[in-house]
C-alpha cells in the first residue's frame, strides 16, 4: 500500500497521511481511495465529482438510469423498506414525529406513515423526491442533507439509511441530526461495510460513496458528533452496518481520537479479498441465483401494470399480516419444506437451459466444463436452502428431494 499526504483531511481524526488502497472506481474509472493511518477511516481522495450537481441530477440517473424509479425499483425498495422496519420496531411506540434523511422514492417514509407516524423526509434528487409527495403524499424537503434547517429537538426518531457515505462532511451532518432529536429520541444510521468480502473486489469503491466506513470509524464519528451508539448489527454478509444511537449529555471534542489497529484491519481486509478467493467460495454464485430469482419474481409481481403505491400497498399488506398471529398463539411459520424444494428446483432448470443449452456451447465451451459449472451453481442454490432447513427431518428431505432432482437437467 502507498503511504502519502491526502489533498482532503480526515472527517474524523483531522489525520493527514494515508495509505492508498486503490486507484480505480467498479466502473473503470480512476478513483483514488486512501485509509487514514490514525483512525481507518476511508474515502475519495480527491472528490470524483460536483457533489451538489451530482445528487442532484445525475445519481439516479448513472445509478438506476432514470429519473424516477421504475415499478421494479419501487417494488425492490418496498421489501428493504420491511426489513428497514424490523431494524427500528424497538424503538416505535404509538404515534411518533419521524426524519427520514435521503427517503428517496419515498418507501421506507411510506411504510412508517401507514403506520400511523408523522413522517418527514430530506432527498436531493428531485425526480425521486417529488414523486415520493405525488404518490404518497410525503412531506419531502429537497436538498442535501446537513443544508437543510432542521428544528431543534423536533423529531422521535430519525433515520439516514445508505446516505451518510454520500455526503462532504459526514460529521457535521450527525451533528445536526443530533440537534434535531428529542432528548429520548434515536437515530438510526446504515452504511456500507467497507471490510464487506460479498462482493467482487472491483466492486468495493465507487464514484457514489465519498465516503467509507466500517464498524470502529462508524462508532467513533458517532461519538464524535454527540452521539451514543447503543445498538449495532453486522448484516448476514457483512455488506451493512446498522447503528442506533442517543443523544449523549455532552457535546464531543471536534476532533476525534485516533483508532488503534483500526487502519490495518481495514488495510488487511482489502487487501485479502481478491478475486480469485472470491470465485472459490460459493459468494458470488449464490448472488447470482438470488438475483435472477429476484428478477424473476419481480416481472411476475409488476405485470398487472399498478402504480407505486399500488405495489407498495400490497407489498406492506403482506408483510403487516404476517407480524400479526394467524389464529389464538399460532404465528406464521417458515416456508415449508416443499416450497423451498420447488423454488429451488425451478431455478435449476432455468439455469440449465439458459446456462448450459444456449449460452456457453456459444462461448466455446465443452460438455464437461458445462456440467462441472453447473454443479457448482448447484451446491450454491443446496447450500442455500440448507441454511433454511435446519432440523434434522427438513435435512433429510433435501437429501432425498433437492439432490435427484437436480441431477435431472444435467442429463437431459
């Protein structure tokens, strides 16, 4: 790793000298990323872009490509949006004056409005913003979060999900969210981890993210803002980071302590995850099942035509009626065991026929190579329903169900 001087200080420590830990963005593009050496925090070294321009008009578009979300992009976000709300059901209780910072097409606010609560959202991108207030009716401010005045102590609970690495200055924006929360209010703030290995190395940094951190930089530019982190959570794959903190009784000092081995942790970590470790683990064959299967059920849920609100209305429905009980101490239970048998197999052949069938005999490959792939994606899509059958019966059922019939397509 290049040891140098940043042109921008560190938003955390004030830390000058950094270690380079690449030079190119996922897109190809040149994209300088340097790790403070005092704290780990990470970020773009210089700035990429014109972030107000950027947000403003072009986010979207380089990043979804297009100017309000489409039915597929509403329907993706309604279903995070219900696993937003798992995140923060602790800290809701009756009716509450909620932030959402960076809403977006307005989903997450939605939800939370459905709910009964007072919901205000800040989004800089005016396509996104101004169609979350015609179809949801959502009090949505456009501008940047940090620009924005905020009333003090004004709001129960505030939300920033996959915003704060978007912005300059990541500090004083948690500073103003700490003045705009009540005494006994949370805020909840998620970004990207970036220790994360679930993704292709040529992925980690990108044009959008000015900024990023893993868990120790998260917690400290937290404190340092005035902030108390009292909860926290890794996600399955270690992709996210979720943190709930309260004000804390005393403001911080403006410039944050350094983080011992924090920056060679973070070094580390990048530097072990290489491409050719990752297409031996069963990581990036499982995303791709999971992103066909989402693609899919997503052309399937969104060709009746309905509108977003449409889309969410049954998306939330769904997922209201199933934290309710189905009948006197009977909660909804898993998926049973045959589902998971069918979906899975159902991927199988599709794999099948557009993998080995039309795809690859066009890519000059041989028969044996072909199958070899194949059972490879196989062992990815039964490792993954084995991580849902976990008592022994369910166990063997997919032994005597999911391993024949997925020898079929291959002989066929």
């Amino acid at each position: 790793m290049t040891v140098t001087v940043a042109t921008i200080p560190c938003n955390l420590c004030g830390g000058a000298e950094v270690s380079v830990l690449s030079q190119v963005s996922r897109s190809g593009d040149r994209l300088r990323s340097v790790a403070c050496r005092q704290c780990g925090l990470v970020w773009s070294d210089p700035r990429p872009h014109d972030a107000r321009r950027f947000y403003e008009d072009d986010y979207r578009l380089s990043y979804k490509g297009t100017f309000e979300p489409r039915p597929k992009h509403v329907l993706r976000a309604g279903k995070v949006a219900v696993s937003r709300l798992a995140k923060v059901e602790r800290f809701l209780a009756g009716s509450m004056r909620v932030l959402d910072v960076g809403s977006g097409g307005g989903e997450f606010a939605y939800l939370l409005k459905k709910l009964g609560h007072d919901v205000h959202g800040i989004e800089p991108n005016r396509g996104y913003g101004d169609y979350a207030v015609r179809q949801y009716g959502i009090g949505v401010t456009l501008g940047f979060a940090g620009d924005v005045p905020l009333e003090e102590t004004a709001f129960d609970l505030i939300t920033i999900w996959h915003v704060l690495e978007h912005t300059e200055d990541p500090a004083e924006v948690l500073r103003q969210l700490r003045c705009a929360l009540r005494p006994d209010g949370v805020v909840v703030i998620e970004v990207p981890n970036v220790e994360a290995t679930c993704q292709s190395p040529r992925s980690t940094f990108h044009e959008a993210h000015l900024y990023n951190f893993n868990l120790a930089s998260l917690e400290a530019m937290c404190s340092k803002a005035g902030l108390q982190p009292q909860w926290r959570t890794v996600s399955d794959d270690g992709g996210n980071i979720t943190i709930g903190c309260r004000r804390a009784p005393m403001a911080q000092p403006a410039v944050a302590a350094a983080i011992p081995g924090n920056h060679d942790r973070v070094v580390g970590v990048v530097r072990r995850h290489a491409r050719v470790s990752r297409w031996l683990s069963a990581a990036p064959y499982q995303r791709t099942a999971q992103r066909l299967g989402r693609s899919l059920r997503e052309r399937f849920e969104t060709a009746g035509g309905a509108t977003g609100r449409g889309l969410l209305d049954t998306v939330y429905g769904h997922a209201l009626a199933s934290r309710c009980p189905r009948g006197p101490g009977r909660p909804r239970g898993p998926m049973p065991a045959w589902g998971l048998v069918a979906a899975a197999y159902l991927f199988a052949l599709v794999v099948e026929e557009l993998l080995l069938d039309r795809v690859l005999p066009g890519q000059g490959w041989t028969e044996r190579q072909a199958l070899a792939l194949y059972l490879a994606i196989q062992c990815a899509v039964v490792a993954c329903v084995v991580r849902r059958m976990k008592t022994r019966p369910h166990l063997l059922r997919l032994g005597g169900w999911v391993l024949p019939l997925f020898a079929l397509p291959a002989y066929c």
